[in-house]
C-alpha cells in the first residue's frame, strides 16, 4: 500500500497531467502555437530583409586635410547603394565625441593619403572599401608627384597605403544586440504571464461554474487541484515558450540578426527559468482570484488589479533599462512581483551580476512558497461558494 506522501504525489500528478494533455491537444493551443511561430520566424525575417535591402545612409565628419576626400566618397559610395551624409568637424576631439555620442558613424581626419578614421565599433564595409580605394588613389597622386615618375616608387607608396581604423567602443554592437534582446525577453515575458495567469483564473471559475469541483473535491484536497492546475496549465505555456524560443533562435541565427550562442542562448535560458518562476508566482494570485467569483464576466474585476500589476512591472522596465546602475532598479529587479519580468530582461542585456541574479532566485521561491500559502486558504475557503463574489476577507476567514 503506498503511503499518504506517495499518494498525494500521485494525486497531484494526475491532475496535472489532466490538465497538461487536455489543453496541448486542443485545436486553439496548437493551430496558435503553430500561427505564433510563423508570425515571429516571418518577424524576424522580413526585418532582416527590409534592412538589407535598404539604402544605408552613414554620418561621416571630416577634418583638416581629410576633408578632401568627402565629395569623392560620397560619390562612389554612392553608386554602390550607400549614401554619405557628410559634415565638417572643427577638431578630431570633437569629432570623436560626436562619434561616441552617436551623431556621427565615423570620423576621418589627418592625410588623405593616410587617414585615420574613427568609430565606434565597426565600420560600414561599403565606405570602408571605398574610402581605401579613395586613399590609395590620393597615395598614388602623391607619389607620382614626389617621385618624378618612377614607378617602383609608385608601386611601393601605393602598396603601403591605407586607413587606420580606431575602435573608440567595441563592446557598442554587442550591447546594441542585448538590449534588443533584453527587451524581446521582457515583452515575451510579460504577455506570456498575462495570457496563461488568466487562463488559470478562468479554468477556476469554468470549474466552479459547472460544478466539476465539487466532484474533484470529494476525493482530492482543494492544495492539490490547486497546484495541479497551475503546474499543468504551467508546462503548457514552457513548451510554448521553448517552441518560440527555438524558432527565434534559428531564425535570428540564419538571417545573423543576433549573435548566437553568446546573445541568444543564454537569454532564452534565463527568459524560461523566469516565466517558471514568474508563473508560479502569479498563477497562484490568479488562482486564488478566481476562486472569488462564479461566472466568466464577473473575473475581469478580481484579476484587474493582478494585471496592473504585472503592466506596471513591465512599463518599469524601460525606466530600469535607461538606469542599470541605479540603485532603485537594481532593488526592483531582484525582488519579487518586479523580479520575473525585468530580472531576465537584465540578464539578457548583460547588467545583471551573479549575485544579483541568486538574490532574486532565492527571494522568489520564498514568495511562491508564501503565497502558495495564502493562496491554497483562499481557494479552499471559496471555490466551493457558488452565486455572489466572496469578498477576500470572508475567504480568508473562512478557515477559522
């Protein structure tokens, strides 16, 4: 005979696998997961696309003797597809700033022969072979003139001709890529909790409505059907979750839109370890939700205030993205509700420290355990009360 623990192991299994398999073999779950990802490979891909296809137009400031080579560049450049918006800058200090700043691509100063050009990260390599073929042409000039025409002259000043490229931030690309991904995870996340939260809610009501919780209730423990329901329908959303996230990956890898695995992976690892999380933490809120009210159009008004919760977790993290290094967002991000949306957005752009990342971890898992807690009162206390709403401290009590 197995025992109480055994059993109840048992228990809890079965109800979610119920709840697990009846939803994935449903036609909205997979006729929508099938829709989502055509929708986000076909994202992806036409971005790529239209940004490939796309005249790129590059902010490029001059100084000195440099300034020279500007109406050339634009010209040849510009018959390759590339359009050079060129500008004058009064010192390569001020020019490297703008570069920095972002208002200018490149700055090209110094010899034309020889010219030094500063960016950012990278340079288009459009201009920058256009503005080799510019220079070697300059060094060729130059030397036919101090040569007197000797071509071995020629020949040696023009082989040894190019540019000097000066990385002022490397990291900038890598960053721009987290960022983006960063805020990919964050908006994934936050639509992700919103849709399965309340589906949770509205299979409670749906249960307590056609009076199929009665008959669970009869042989199961209210705890039970309470986690068994969140952990299935909570499994369903991760292979949804997992399927996007595949899709994303191989798409973005394919069209080279994010730099994959050092960008991509490890931010659909972390997005899927927080929607675990994240889910758990709400669904027993929306649970327990539910549990108030017997009928489908009275649910919007005890999940409303849930809702405006996990929006303004998700709104925060745009303030959060713009000051990383503030001590308030650091705060926001480790400790929960906050935590599930912006952590993994944080990790993903890469200002999330180790420990930052273990604090959260931990403070979450302590809030789901609290609220399984006040959850499992609420929903034993009232999903067998059927007509009007139970107010939150009537189901509280309902235990004494």
């Amino acid at each position: 005979m197995p025992g109480a623990g055994q059993e109840a192991l048992r228990t809890f299994y079965l109800i979610a696998r119920r709840e697990f398999i009846t939803r994935v073999r449903s036609r909205i779950f997979l006729i929508g997961t099938v829709l989502l990802m055509l929708l986000l490979a076909g994202y992806i891909v036409l971005q790529a696309v239209v940004l490939n296809r796309s005249t790129a137009t590059v902010k490029i400031g001059f100084t000195g003797a440099a300034t020279a080579l500007a109406r050339p560049l634009q010209a040849a450049a510009g018959a390759q597809g590339t359009k050079i918006d060129a500008s004058n800058v009064n010192s390569v200090s001020a020019g490297q700033a703008q570069v920095r700043s972002g208002d200018l691509d490149a700055l090209v100063s110094g010899d034309p022969s020889g010219p030094q050009v500063d960016v950012k990260d990278s340079l288009d390599p459009t201009v920058g072979a256009t503005l080799t073929g510019l220079v070697q042409q300059a060094a060729l000039n130059q030397a036919i003139t101090a040569s007197g025409g000797n071509p071995a002259a020629i020949d040696a000043k023009v082989a040894s001709a190019t540019i000097h490229l000066n990385l002022l931030d490397p990291q900038a690309a890598m960053r721009t890529q987290r960022t983006v991904v960063g805020i990919f995870v964050a908006a994934l996340l936050y639509v992700a909790l919103l849709i399965y939260g309340q589906i949770v809610a509205a299979g409670v009501v749906e249960e307590k409505a056609n009076r199929i919780i009665e008959i669970l209730l009869s042989t199961v423990r209210p705890r039970q059907v309470l986690l068994g329901k969140v952990v299935g329908i909570g499994l369903m959303g991760f292979l949804q979750l997992l399927l996007l996230g595949a899709v994303a990956l191989i798409a973005g890898t394919q069209t080279h839109v994010i730099d994959v695995p050092s960008v991509g992976i490890p931010a659909v690892l972390g997005g899927l370890l927080w929607f675990v999380l994240g889910f758990v933490f709400f669904a027993l809120i929306y649970a327990a939700g539910g549990s108030l009210v017997s009928r489908q159009e009275d649910l919007a008004a005890v999940t409303s205030p849930i809702t405006m919760l996990i929006v303004a977790t998700y709104l925060a993290f745009f303030w959060v993205l713009s000051n990383q290094d503030n001590p308030l967002a650091i705060v926001l991000s480790v400790i929960p509700p906050f935590a599930p949306i912006l952590m993994p957005a944080r990790m993903a752009t890469g200002d999330a420290q180790a420990w930052q990342v273990v604090v959260a971890v931990v403070l979450t898992v302590a809030a789901i355990a609290g609220m399984n807690a006040l959850a499992a009162r609420i929903y034993s206390n009232s999903v067998l009360k059927v007509g009007s709403r139970v107010k939150f401290l009537e189901a509280w009590r309902g235990a004494r």
